[in-house]
C-alpha cells in the first residue's frame, strides 16, 4: 500500500496529527478537508458618539493585514476615528491617519479602511465627539 503525505502549513507530526490554524477535519490515513471560513468580525465601536476606547479585536496570531469598515447613521458634521494595532494588547500604535468622519462620511454609507500593519490586537478609538449622527466600526479578520 503506498502512502502519501499531506503537509498543511502549522505542522503535522509523525502520529498524524495535523496542527494548523486552519478548520482542518480528518485524519491522515483517510480524507482530509480544509473547509476555509467567512472572515471573523468584531464590532469595536458600535452606534457610537462619545469619545470612547473601542473594544479590542484579538485576531490570535500576528498579522500584517488588516480591514476596519465604518458605517455611519446619517451625514456626520464632526467627529475623528482613530484605528490602533499591537502586538502584545497593551500598547497600541496609530495605524495611519486620524478618520475625518466630517469628510470621509458625508452620507449614511460604509467605508472601508485596509493597509499592512503587524498587530494581533485592533480597535478604533473616538477622540472627538461625533455629531450628525452615530458611526459603527468593525474589524475584519485578514
């Protein structure tokens, strides 16, 4: 009987288990099936005008991508989102340029935020109160 070997990045070791960050189902004798799954999010800041600290989003492992999408309630006439990464969850570190939801938000719209940054943790924070209306952030797993 041959044997073929299956490697998934994340390991396999010499009892056939495979460990992987992946939703990995099977055993090596038989099938293996990587079923991939919708991106994970988290909502940090949500309905939100006060200037607050948004929930921190714990992607559990380090990644250079990121994807912050905001969606405002109405026309927003004030108010700045700023989007923070960190490595260890305790300190965080401006990821771009402050958000002028006065500019980026002139209607009730979403609006996407990506770029390269290595962090495990993200979260946006409201550093000037929001008015017009109320603004939703959410994290994307990359």
């Amino acid at each position: 009987m041959s044997e073929t070997r299956v490697v998934i990045e994340g390991g396999y070791n010499a009892s056939g288990v495979v460990t992987s960050p992946l939703p990995v189902s099977g055993t090596m004798s038989g099938t293996v099936t990587v079923a991939p799954s919708a991106p994970a999010t988290v909502t940090s800041l949500n309905a939100a005008t006060a200037i607050s600290t948004g929930a921190v989003y714990d992607l559990g492992y380090l990644s250079r991508d990121f994807t912050f999408v905001g969606t405002s309630s109405a026309t927003l006439t004030a108010g700045v989102v700023r989007l923070f990464g960190s490595i260890d969850n305790t300190n965080f570190v401006q990821i771009g340029t402050d958000v002028a939801l006065a500019t980026d938000f002139t209607t009730a719209t979403s609006k996407a935020y990506t770029g390269a940054v290595d962090a495990r943790y993200f979260r946006a924070d409201i550093t000037t109160t929001v008015t017009g209306g109320n603004i939703t952030f959410k994290i994307l797993a990359a």
